[in-house]
C-alpha cells in the first residue's frame, strides 16, 4: 500500500468535528473529560477536552457534519452517518454500514458491516414524517442487520442494553426489545413485536407483528410465531408450539430451585389442567403472588393474541397408526385361523 494512503486511512478527527454550541447551552448534563457518555435513552455527552478525547474516521466514510459523535467512535471506510445521528462514546461503524437519520444510540455499540440502522419503515401507508430509533449500550449488531425507524412521530423502535443480534437479523418498525437479548442469523421481527429481557430468539424465526415474547423465553430454529410466547417457555422450532420450561436459561439466569418449582406448578395451571381461561388467570392469581410466576401472571393478563399452545396429546385422542400391508395380511390371516 502507498504510504501516503496508509497514513490518511490512519488518520485520527478530533471530536471538535461535531462539537455542542456551549456548555450553558446543553443543560442535559454537565460537560466533563474523562466520564462515559451515555447516548441513546440517556442523550449524548460530549467531553469538553477536545485536545485529548478524539475520534477515527475514515477517509472514505461519508459523516454529515451535523452527526454528534462521543469520545473514542470508530468509523470504517464506505460507512455513512446522516445528519442529525448520535453515537455515544466507543461505538464501531463497520465498513458499508449505514446508520441513518433519527438514530439515537449510546456507548460501546457495534454496528456491523452493511448494516442499515434507521431505514424508513416497511408500511404502504408511511406518513411523510416518521418516528426514531432509540439504542442503548453494549449491543452488537452483526452483518447485515436492519432495523426500521418507528411509523409516527414521537414514537421510537427501542433497543436495549447489551443485546446481541447476528448476521441479517431485522427489526421492523415500532418494535421494543429489552436487555440482554439474543437474536440469531435472520431472525426476524415484525412490526410492534416486543420482546422482554434475556429472551432467546433463534436463527430463521419469524415472530408476526404485535406477537410479544416473554422475559427467558427461547424460541427454537424456523419457528413461525403467530401469537404471544409466555415468559420461561421454550418453543419447538418444528411446530412452533411450547414443549415446557426453560429450564436451562432459568438456571443460568440464576433462578433458584423454589422459583423452577413455583413455574412448573404454574406451567400445569396453564397447560394441563383444561380450565377455561377466566379460571386460569383467578388460579395463578390466588396461588402466585411474587416472583417470576407473578411476572407470568401480568404477561398473560396483559395478552390480546393469545397465546402459543402445548405440543402435547390430548389424554382423549385417537391415534390412527399406518400398518404396513404385509403385516395387514399377516395378521389377517392370523384372525382367519383363530376364528
């Protein structure tokens, strides 16, 4: 490589790229070197020390001006950050990443190659002006990965802390997803999907727009999500229906034995005893008043789509079995002899 190309694609722009009017005049926080910004849900904080607190830029990224960006941002080449985007300190823009208009993210994100951050909703009838993206802290977003700004003003496709999406994953517009998540390769989010904290959603599964999935909740490969998925289920990527608790990401989560207990007695409320829903619900709320059971309770209270089902037999089912026409025969022959 040129030495002369290799030290402008090393080059370092001090942060008084995109610097605030005054200190007076960003009363949100108090300017100060050294401290972590939080961008997204908390605003942007930028250092007052624009000698020392600096950050890299490509020279073949394209940065509006008017993009605010904290201490130590990273931006590789071919990315683009539009007018009015704000990073928090740390963050990463990968090569052919795209972070756009009405973006809001905190500190140590990673977005990655050709990723589209904030691109305008999928809906026939968008109005001219549209909502935002709002981003917390420590959350990666691999290769590939779309997420769509809200569908009115003043609303805002929430993403939380420390979430974890892989290649081609997307998240549609209005959707709010919690702490700690994991979305798989091509995992899927429609519009107005929610999805609570530490849920597990793998690759290839379609969740309809409005569906919710609990807090713990691990949905398996290729399931098509079509109604509400209760906190702590586990989901069968095959059918799409519930095949118990989550018994694995209960334990690593550090939910202790009496608290499994509690869910299981609840799980046979919901699942095995066959009582009309108004009775479930006055069931579970009689006999769980605290813990994860009670956040199980307000999730189902709180439903309008229903619910995923059990994949299980019915005690009273009919099973019809193929016998193959050689025993047929055999047997037959057999009942010919004995009659």
């Amino acid at each position: 490589m040129d030495r002369g190309i290799e030290e402008r694609c090393d080059c370092r722009v001090k942060l008084a790229l995109n610097p605030p009017p005054h200190e007076a005049d960003n009363p949100e926080r108090p300017l100060s070197a050294g401290r972590p910004c939080r961008g997204g849900r908390g605003g942007i904080l930028i250092h007052s020390d624009l000698e020392t607190q600096s950050v890299s830029i490509h020279p073949l990224a394209a940065v509006s001006s008017e993009a605010r960006l904290g201490v130590g941002v990273t931006i590789g080449a071919f990315a683009t950050v539009e007018s009015g985007v704000e990073l928090g300190d740390f963050c990463t823009v990968a090569s052919g990443a795209v972070v756009k208009a009405g973006v809001k993210a905190g500190c140590h994100n990673e977005f990655g190659e050709h990723s589209v951050i904030g691109g305008a909703p999928q809906h026939a009838g968008r109005p001219q002006d549209i909502g935002t993206v709002v981003i917390g802290d420590h959350n990666v977003f691999r290769e590939h990965v779309t997420i769509h700004r809200a569908l009115k003003p003043g609303a805002a496709t929430v993403v939380g802390d420390n979430n974890y999406v892989m290649a081609s994953g997307h998240f549609g517009h209005d959707v709010v997803v919690g702490n700690n998540c994991i979305c798989a390769n091509g995992a899927m989010l429609g519009g107005h999907v929610t999805v609570e904290d530490r849920a597990f959603v793998s690759g290839a599964v379609a969740v309809h727009q409005f569906c919710r999935v609990g807090r713990l909740a691990m949905v398996g490969g290729h399931a098509r999500v079509v109604q509400d998925v209760p906190p702590y289920m586990l989901v069968d990527g095959q059918s799409g229906c519930i095949v118990g608790l989550n018994i694995v990401g209960l334990r690593r989560s550090g939910h202790s034995g009496d608290d499994i207990a509690e869910l299981k007695n609840a799980y046979r409320v919901i699942y095995r005893r066959g009582l009309p829903w108004k009775d479930v619900l006055e069931t579970l709320r009689a006999d769980f008043t605290s813990g994860p059971a009670l956040h199980l309770l307000e999730f189902l209270s709180a439903g309008t789509r229903g619910f995923a089902q059990e994949r299980r037999t019915p005690p009273a089912a009919t099973l019809r079995l193929r016998v193959p026409d050689e025993e047929a025969t055999a047997t037959a022959a057999v009942k010919s002899k004995a009659g």
